[in-house]
C-alpha cells in the first residue's frame, strides 16, 4: 500500500440460510472518493442499500470522515 491506496474491510453476511455464518475480507483498493467507489460497486452489479457518512472529530483536532456502505449481490 501507499498514498494511493488503502486496505478495506468487507463483512458479507449470507441471505437465506438457515444458521447464516458472516464471513469478514479484506481487500487493497485504490483511494476513491464515496461517490466514486459506490459507482463502481454498482457498475460491477450490486445494489446500493444504505450509505451512511459521519465525522469524527478528535482532541488534537484532527477531523476524520468515513462514509459506510451496505450493498446487496
């Protein structure tokens, strides 16, 4: 990894079984802008289903934005 990219988390949860078991990945993708990556993942054919941004402001100041996604397959 670098400037340009970041490691992501996936938690993907099965649909439809009867004990499901949720499975957690990882992935290295590029540094794309919420719009951007929520784009993509709908190109590629999943459903957006909930998008959700929030701001964590810290004591030293530092500000950070995280936009959280749920898509359907």
């Amino acid at each position: 990894m670098d400037d340009s990219a970041r490691e992501i988390g996936f938690i993907v949860t099965p649909v439809g079984e009867p004990n499901p078991i949720a499975r957690i990945y990882s992935s290295t993708v590029l540094n794309l802008s919420p719009d951007r990556l929520a784009n993509e993942l709908k190109s590629a054919g999943f459903s957006l289903i909930e998008s959700t941004e929030r701001v964590y402001n810290s004591i030293a100041g530092i500000d950070e934005r995280t936009t959280s996604f749920i898509f359907g397959v």
